[in-house]
C-alpha cells in the first residue's frame, strides 16, 4: 500500500487524542518523584535549573574523512559513547537529572534544594557541575581509536517549567518546557567559543551583574571558583575519571558494527540495537520544529498550563503518526517540540533514492497539513494555540542509529552529516516553511528540484500541494498515492487521477 495522507484518518487521530487530555492535572514537583512515567494528562510545574552542554568538536568526528563511510560514523559514535558514559556517572553522582543526551548536546536539570528561595544555590550546584563535565569530558577521549577530548560550552538558565512525558507506547520521555530550557539550549549551541554562560535570571540569582549579551559573557574562573566553593559538591575530577576507566574496562564500549534496516523503517526495533548491532543506510533524516512554542509556553504557564500539555500532547502524537503510521518512517525522539525521525524506501539491499526524496516530500507535506489540522481541531475544543507554527526541514544521506551510554540505561542515538544538515535545515524556516537540503535536492528526482525551486524552501506546503505538484511532473511516489487515496471510493476516479495538471506553491 501506498505511503498516504488522508484528511479524515487524520482528524479521527487527533481528536483521539484531544479526548485523551480532556482532563489535565497541573501539580508543583516538590519532593523526589519519577520523571519517566508522567501520565499523559499530568504535569508538574518544576522551578529548577537547566544545563545544556554542547560538545563543540563533535562533527570534527563526522567530517574526519573526506567520504562518509563506516569510518568516521564509528569514530563519531564512539566518541559520544565515550563522553556519554562519563556524564551519566557525574550526573548521577551530583543528584540531578538527566532529560536526554542528543547528539552533540547534552540536557540536564538541578532540582535541589527544593523552592523558590534556593534558586541561588541551584544555581551554584549547576555551574559546580558544569565545570566538573568539562574537566572530565577534557581527559575522557581515546588516543589508541584516534577519539579526542571533548570541548564543551554550557548554558545555564533558572526558573519554571512544566514537566511532561513525551513518549509513547514503550518510548515514555521526560520533557521540560518553557523559557529556561530554550534559553539553556540557546545559550550552549549558538556560539563554538566554550566555557559556561548564563542567563540574565541566573546570574541574578547568584548575585551577578546582568549582562547585555549573555550568550558573549563568559563566566570567569573566579566566579566559577566561588559557585563550586558555594555548591560543596563532594565529587573530584581524578576520582571520576578513575572509575570511569574501571568501569570501561570491566564494560568495554566495544566494536561498532553495522547491518542494513530493512524497509519498512517503522519496524525497526530501536531498543535491541548495541555498539555491536547497529543500523547504518542512506535515508532521509527530517526535522518538524513547532515555532513559537516557547513564547506559547511562557504566555500560559502560569494561568492556563492545561492547555500547553493539551497542545503539546495532541500536535506531538499526531506529528509522530503520520511520520511512522501514514508514511512508515521512524521517530527517534522528541526534542522539546520538536520530533527528529528518518524515511527510508528501497530494500533490504538497496536504497531507492528517488523514492525515499519523494516520499520525504509527501511526508513534509503530511507533517503541515495535520499540524494545520490540529491547532484548527484545538482551537474547536476551546484550547487557545496563540500563533503556532511548524518547521520543517529534511535532508538524504549515509546515517546511523544506535543506543549509547551505560548498560541498563543506553539512550538512542541517530547521527551523521545529513542529520545535522537537517536540523540546520529546519533552522533556517520559519512557522510556515519546508526546506530541504542540498544532497535531497540534487540527488532526488526532477519533480523535486522543480517543486522546490534554487531556494529549495517553499512556504504553506501541504500535503495537497505537494501531491499534485508532485504527480504533475509524473512522480511515480505521488501517483501511487494519490490512486490509493481514491482506490478505495472509486476505482473510476484512480484512472482520472492518473492526468497531470498543475497547481502551484508560493516560493519562500
């Protein structure tokens, strides 16, 4: 059957889904709870501090042969296994809370002491512990696997969030939303220059002067000195490398080793995958970032939460379906509000490039038009969306997946160049924008390059929109699916489908 959007499975889905939070309990995260098994309809308001770490020299590992081959995705690979493992110790050890190790990014939370008055001394544990990943992460590379140090930048913000659980059917993650979480982020990735940054509010909170721009205003050894003094974290530099040699030896990391998925990619069963039983194919990685939901988040956290877990809920699963049901891709992960998968179509042998570039498109495609659809059926049901909008940025090439990190707690793990190449994709769109990358668009077929144009970014594109312009140009992908969509009714029509015409889209 062939990959399809269709606007009533959609709309039953979703309003599945808003049943789902009709009912939506809002309560403070005051005391030691479980963050990996929220219900669905629950959320707690954590006032705590969030670190990002960004590993700055981690795609000098993607690019460190000219081709991209086994080679470089395995020293990527295990160079991220490696930092992983000495994060997850630290972390641990510090008492704070690992939400997700991304890629090159690394997300953690400091929620102790408990309450509004200690914001200062979550702070300091966090710097304290920001410092110490740092000096680990410089002494925890492999010389004899040709696996450097790790270089990293940090940004730290303080103040409130909602926690919720963003996963499904056996993929349950904790998720924090709101201000601190972006700006942390934002801090850690927009600049390569490393060190420890923070915000204006956590500054403030340790007595800091504010500064006109934090993401330049490096924290000084000095006061870096007085947060760790201030934290008393109890945890050496030597002592946390010196296990983390032992356990490496009692644990070895082991060789990476790579098979083929066989398509469909939504059967992929990531939780089996190992260092040793990895995947590695040519796919399409894509991004679908919601705009604006940082803003929506701070404009109703504090009087209407309800409906930011009610959005996040309804747009995110309905995100993830038709990436994994209507088109067969697979989700890796929810990144805040935004979801990072992959599209793959050929065989157990082979991937059709054409194939899987023009289905990338229809799913984009798909991707806008349930989200269109699901802000119109929130707003129905009285739930406010403000101004939302939806990113959306993809690109083709060699990638691997995997679970990384400690034994009993590996997280999974998608990477390679087209992974970054998409994100940065979807950065450069705004609410209403498809971009796609540069390999997509020269090695897919003519029907793309054409609906793309040389900005190879299109505003309001649809799923309708990029299934006809799609068929016009005689898209085998695009024909098949808009047969299968009036197969069902009326085999008649299919035939009719069958002849070109047409439409248009607004070049952005």
């Amino acid at each position: 059957m062939a990959n399809a959007w269709k606007h009533d499975r959609a709309k039953s889905a979703i309003d599945a889904r808003i049943k789902d939070v009709e009912k939506v309990t809002v309560v403070d995260y005051t005391r030691d709870t479980s963050l990996t098994s929220i219900p669905t309809n629950k959320a707690y308001r954590v006032d705590g501090v969030h670190l990002y770490i960004d590993i700055v020299n981690f795609e000098d590992m993607l690019w460190s042969t000219d081709f991209e081959g086994e080679t470089c995705h395995k020293r990527a690979l295990r160079f991220l296994n490696l930092h992983y493992r000495a994060v997850h110790r630290i972390l641990s050890d510090a008492d704070a809370i690992r939400v997700d190790f991304h890629n090159q990014r690394l997300h953690a939370v400091v929620t102790k002491p408990y309450g509004e008055d200690a914001a200062d001394d979550r702070v300091n544990r966090a710097v304290a512990i920001a410092k110490l990943i740092a000096d680990v992460l410089a002494e925890t590379g492999d010389d004899d696997e040709k696996i450097p140090n790790a270089k990293v930048r940090v940004g730290i913000d303080t103040g409130k969030t909602l926690a919720v659980n963003n996963g499904r059917n056996g993929n349950r993650e904790p998720l924090f939303l709101g201000r601190p979480a972006n700006i942390a982020a934002k801090l850690a990735s927009n600049n390569k220059t490393v060190g420890i940054y923070l915000s204006n509010e956590a500054r403030e909170a340790i007595g800091l002067d504010t500064t006109d721009d934090p993401a330049k205003s490096k924290m000084t050894d000095e006061e870096i000195k007085k947060c760790e003094d201030e934290a008393k974290l109890g945890l050496k530099k030597d002592s946390i490398v010196a296990d983390w040699r032992k356990d490496n030896e009692k644990n070895p990391i082991g060789a990476f080793s790579f098979t083929r998925a066989t398509p469909p990619l939504k059967n992929l069963d990531i939780t089996v995958l190992t260092p040793g039983n990895s995947r590695r194919m040519e796919m399409v990685s894509v991004y679908a970032d919601v705009d604006n939901f940082t803003a929506y988040v701070n404009s109703h956290i504090d009087n209407d939460p309800e409906d930011v877990v009610r959005c996040l809920h309804v747009i995110r699963a309905e995100l993830d379906r038709v990436l994994s049901s209507d088109f067969s891709g697979r989700r890796i992960r929810f990144i805040g509000d935004c979801i990072h998968g992959h599209i793959l179509e050929g065989t157990a042998h082979t991937t059709d490039t054409d194939e899987t570039v023009s289905t990338a498109v229809l799913c984009a495609g798909g991707l806008r038009s349930s989200f269109n659809l699901t802000l119109e059926r929130l707003e129905a049901n009285g739930v406010d969306t403000d101004d939302l909008g939806l990113a959306i940025g993809f690109e083709f090439g060699p990638g691997a997946i995997s679970r990384l990190g400690m034994q009993g707690s590996r997280v999974r793990c998608s990477t390679g160049r087209s992974v970054l190449a998409s994100e940065n994709e979807q950065k450069r769109c705004n609410g209403i924008q498809t971009a796609i990358g540069q390999t997509a668009y020269d090695d897919g077929p003519a029907s793309v390059r054409k609906l793309f144009g040389s900005s190879r970014r299109l505003s309001n594109l649809t799923y309708d929109v990029a299934l006809d312009a799609l068929a016009a140009e005689d898209d085998a992908v695009a024909k098949a699916a808009r047969a299968s969509l009036y197969a069902a009714s009326s085999p008649a029509i299919v035939k009719a489908a069958e002849t070109p015409f047409r439409p248009y889209a607004k070049i952005g």
